[in-house]
C-alpha cells in the first residue's frame, strides 16, 4: 500500500464531529452497567429498609385479609393499589436513580449529540451475505472470548462470596421474616459492591479499548487532511490571486490619495513617502502613500504631476518606510523631524507666493503705463 494511503493521521475536528453525527462514538456498556449497578445499591441501602417493611405490609395484607378474596373485574384495582402500591412506591426511586445514573455516564463517555442520522434504515445491514461475515468474523469472536472472560470474572467474584457465607445463607431459613428480610438485604448488598467494583474495572478497560479503536477507525490518511485543510482554507491559488487582487485595489487607493498628499519624503531615488497633514483635522500627519523602487518613482512622479512638494531626506524617508505604516499616523519619534520638513514646506511655499505676487504688476500701474 502506498504510503499517502495509510491511515497514520489523527482525526481532525470535522472528522470527528461526523463521526458523532453517524453515531459512532467511543462508549462501553460495562461501565454504564456497573455505575447504574452502583447507583441501585445505594438507592438499594438508602430504601431498603423501607421497601423491606412495605413488602412485609404487602405480605401481611394479602396473607391475612385477601388471600381468600375473590378476584373480579371491581376489587383487581383495589387489591392491586393497596398491596403492590406501597411496593411500587418504594421502588419507584430506585428506577428512576437507575435511570438518572444511565444517561449521566453516557454523558460523561460521549457528551451531548442528537444523532438522527443513526436512527435512518441502513438496508447494507441487511446483506445476509455480509452478516454471516462480520458473525464469523476475528472481531465477532474476539468479542466472543472478552464478553465469556468477564462473565467468568463476576461469576468469580458471586461464586467467592457466597461459597464463604453458605452458612449464613443457611441461617436464613431460622430467621423472623423481619430479621430474614435484614440478613438477606445486608448479604445482597455486599455481593452487589464486590460485582459493582469489578464491573466497573472491567468497564473502564473496555472503555479504553474502545477508544483506541474508536481512534484507529477515524484515523485519516495525509491526502484526506490535505485535501480538508484545503476545503477549510480555500483553494491556494484562488486564495493567491485574492490577495493580488486585494495588493492591486490597495496600490490603487494609495496611487489616488498622492495628489492629496502635504509632501513626498525621497531618499531620493530609492524610497518615497507621502505625508499629508491638515492642522484643524490631524493630531499627527499621516503616511497616504510609500514604497520602494517603482513604487517611489511612480509616487514621484504623481507628486510631480499634481504640483506636490518633494524633500530629499534619506535618513528620515528610510526610517519612516521601515517604521510606518499606510493610512496611519506617524510614530511620535518622528514628530520633530517632520515638523522641520513641513514647515520648510510652508516656508518655500510662502516665499513662492509673495514671488508670485511682487512680479505681477497691479492693473492700476498696467493702465498708468499707458
């Protein structure tokens, strides 16, 4: 078998979520069985003395007032509420503690899941063929052997304790019905925790084995994650061409907020910075635009065309595209540096506007002229 088809992976989260779904999930019923037998005991040596007076009430009534009675359709429900009704009230607690106990240590094995889909007819069950094999299969014998091995074990533990308290079974028959009932509840209850502890070692082995193979069976080859992790992830190439998509649209909102820009820092053929700063609006001015190589010439050159101011400053240009970031402001240890640079900005601006205004003449003097 090659190696990408064996199954040397562990499952991943979805893998086990749909094994949950199909209803295959790792559980022992040994254990279930041995803490509901728990659970009973202890509702058995909670109630029992009571279920022991209500069974010798319920004695009492049928022996002396209605063991001569005739039965008819009036007196069935009459008999039935007054002699088995105390009985059933008794053991009524002891169910629903049986009950309680069952669906708390499914929970605990499996957790909560409503599983639909394993409630669906599956007609491949139905193969005559293929139930002979899985009847006669490694896998049903072995569960064969392990199911005869544990009721050899109990059976053990039973044949143990009583064989070394025949005597005392034999002293039941001596006893006061009262006192018999005592005896007999006290004997039950310790043969039930020898079988309820061995059941429950039993049931945490079976657990274990159960999810090893529970593991095993869910175990996924190197192709099968890959494939799941590109189903969850997205196709790598429909994901590469995305970000050159979303690179393009960043590069074209950046390329249009340069003509908006306050001044481009150069180093000056290498790197370029757009800085924009609007006093009554920015607490800090803000990297618009920056980039390396043809990035910067392109941001030059829009600069250039939209009438920018453009500063030489290596040092600063270099550090501002290492420690900045697009659309944000600058980091403080840059405030000073560029303050100086944008004032210089303002200044040769000023200067070319006082130019502009002394060298064209006023309309007064123009017509003076004449």
């Amino acid at each position: 078998m090659p190696e990408q088809d064996e199954r040397t992976e562990r499952a991943t989260g979805r893998r086990r979520n749909e094994a949950r779904q199909d209803g295959r999930v790792a559980k022992s019923a040994d254990l279930t069985s041995g803490l509901g037998l728990i659970m009973a005991l202890i509702a058995l040596a909670s109630f029992g003395p009571g279920l022991g007076m209500a069974i010798r009430k319920m004695i009492a009534e049928f022996v002396g007032k209605r063991i001569g009675m005739e039965l008819s359709p009036n007196n069935v429900q009459e008999l039935v509420l007054s002699v088995v009704g105390p009985v059933a009230l008794m053991l009524a607690p002891m169910i629903v503690l049986m009950m309680v106990a069952g669906i708390l240590v499914s929970l605990l094995q499996v957790g909560w899941v409503i599983t639909p889909k394993a409630l669906e007819p599956k007609w491949d069950k139905l193969n005559v063929v293929q139930g002979l094999t899985k009847l006669i299969s490694f896998q049903s014998v072995g569960t064969m052997l392990v199911g005869l091995l544990k009721l050899a074990a109990v059976g053990w533990i039973a044949y143990s304790y009583i064989s070394a308290r025949m005597d005392m079974f034999m002293q039941l028959n001596h006893l006061q019905h009262t006192d018999f009932l005592l005896h007999l509840g006290s004997l039950v209850l310790g043969l039930g925790w020898r079988v309820a502890a061995a059941m429950i070692a039993i049931g945490a082995l079976d657990y274990a084995f159960q999810k090893y193979q529970f593991e095993k069976s869910i175990r996924m080859t190197k192709q099968e994650v890959k494939e799941e992790r590109k189903q969850d992830d997205g196709d790598p190439q429909v994901k590469s061409r995305v970000k050159q998509i979303q690179r393009q649209m960043a590069f074209q909102r950046m390329m249009q907020a340069v003509p908006d820009a306050s001044v481009v820092v150069t180093n000056p053929t290498h790197v370029s910075v757009a800085l924009k700063y609007e006093p009554d609006v920015d607490a800090a001015p803000r990297v618009v635009a920056m980039g390396p190589n043809l990035i910067a010439f392109k941001i030059r050159k829009l600069a250039e065309k939209h009438g920018i101011p453009i500063y030489e400053d290596p040092p600063l240009a270099r550090s501002l595209l290492r420690n900045s970031t697009v659309g944000r402001e600058i980091p403080p240890q840059f405030y000073r540096a560029v303050a100086q640079v944008l004032a210089f900005v303002l200044r040769q601006k000023n200067r070319a506007a006082y130019a502009a205004r002394t060298a064209t003449p006023s309309p007064a003097l123009a017509g003076g002229g004449d």
